[in-house]
C-alpha cells in the first residue's frame, strides 16, 4: 500500500506512511521523517535516513519510506490542545506499567504496527517530566531494537548520560517541532542510559524499528 493512513493520532494530527511513491505534493505544513536508507529530495535538497524537516506547500520525491505529520501547526492554542489529549489518551503508567512512569505526567496514543515499525505518540505534560533514565525497552525485548523520537508540539532535549544518573550527562539535543534527534544506539542496537525532559509541555512521536525476523509484541 504506497499511502497508509494510520487514525492513532486522530482527531489531533493525521499521520501518514508513504512507501515507494515517486513523489507526494504536501498542502499545507507537515513533518517528514525519512525511515529509508535512501535519501528522500525535496527540491534540490535531500532528506537523509532517519532525518526529518518542516515542509509546506511543495513536492516530496523519492519516498521510499516516510512518515507524514499533517496538521501539526493547525492548532492555535497548544494549551487546549494538550488538555483535550490528556482527556482521550491514558497514562503511559497505565499501559506500560514501568515503575518510572508511575505519577509521571505522561500519555500515550494506541501504537500502530506497520511491518517491523511502531509508531506512538506521546504527551509529556509537567515541566521537569522526570520520565526517568532508562536504557532497556522492556516492553519490546527484542535484541536489536532501535528508537527514535520526533517532536511535534512543544520543546524538549533528549538526554544522554553515563550512569543512572542526570549528573553524568554528556549529549543533549535540543527538540523543537520537525525534529529528530540522532540515533543514540550502537550495531548491536544497545541505548546509553537516556531521558526526554521537557523544556515546555510537549507531543512527541516514537518510532519503534524491530529489526528482521522479529515479531512485533502484542
């Protein structure tokens, strides 16, 4: 299917995956995430693997594999905004059911698989967050695992430190909506201990990529 509709993040945003499309004109502002290895071109630029950009009003080529945001930038007060998703969306203490989560401001759409792709969103409502260093994925324990992260609304950084502890940081990416931070993984898909913290309130979008012959967790 070239163009897959995904409704995990309706009615706030509409999330699109385009796969071997020539080219896709985009209305309006959206973000796109390149997931291909192959760059995607937007004019006389190019969008490499796992990059992501603002575009409006202009012509995508070669989408071998893209995430679509629209609707991002519709919203006029981000405050509603945020209130009404806390209200459709549980906590991702809820649905997770990792102690770090607990009383953490902190909400999650439905997940989505598309192939070996996951894709949530998240609301990260208090400013600290405080979601907690971790670098295990529990709820995916399949070696090889990768993740990124795409901001949509709101600013935050995505922190990585040596230890368990936010006093041995030693990379922060700042995240404003359109971007992805870089991959934080190693070959073996192993993540250094690792936090969002949240410089506003904040929606976010987690990519997760199983690597081949895994299953995706029910």
């Amino acid at each position: 299917m070239p163009v897959e509709t995904l409704d995990i993040s309706e009615p706030f945003f509409t999330l699109r995956i385009l796969t071997d499309e020539d080219s896709h004109v985009v209305a309006g502002k959206a973000i796109a995430l390149n997931l291909s290895e192959t760059p995607m071109c937007i004019r006389d630029q190019q969008l490499g693997h796992l990059q992501s950009v603002i575009v409006a009003n202009t012509e995508l080529r070669t989408l071998c594999h893209t995430v679509l945001i629209e609707r991002f930038a519709d919203h006029t007060d981000d405050a509603a905004l945020m209130a009404q998703v806390r209200d459709a969306w549980p906590s991702a203490f809820a649905v997770r059911g990792e102690e770090r989560l607990r009383g953490v401001s902190h909400y999650m759409s439905p997940k989505a698989w598309v192939g070996q792709y996951g894709f949530t969103f998240y609301h990260a409502g208090s400013v600290p967050l405080r979601v907690g260093l971790h670098k295990d994925h529990a709820f995916c324990p399949v070696p090889g695992f990768r993740e990124v992260h795409t901001q949509v609304v709101g600013f935050g950084k995505m922190q990585q430190c040596r230890e368990k502890d936010v006093g041995t940081l030693y990379l922060e990416e700042p995240m404003a909506p359109g971007t992805t931070h870089r991959p934080m993984y190693d070959a073996q898909g192993r993540f250094p201990w690792h936090q969002f913290e949240t410089i506003t309130p904040s929606i976010f979008l987690a990519v997760e990529m199983l690597p081949d012959g895994a299953t995706p967790p029910a």
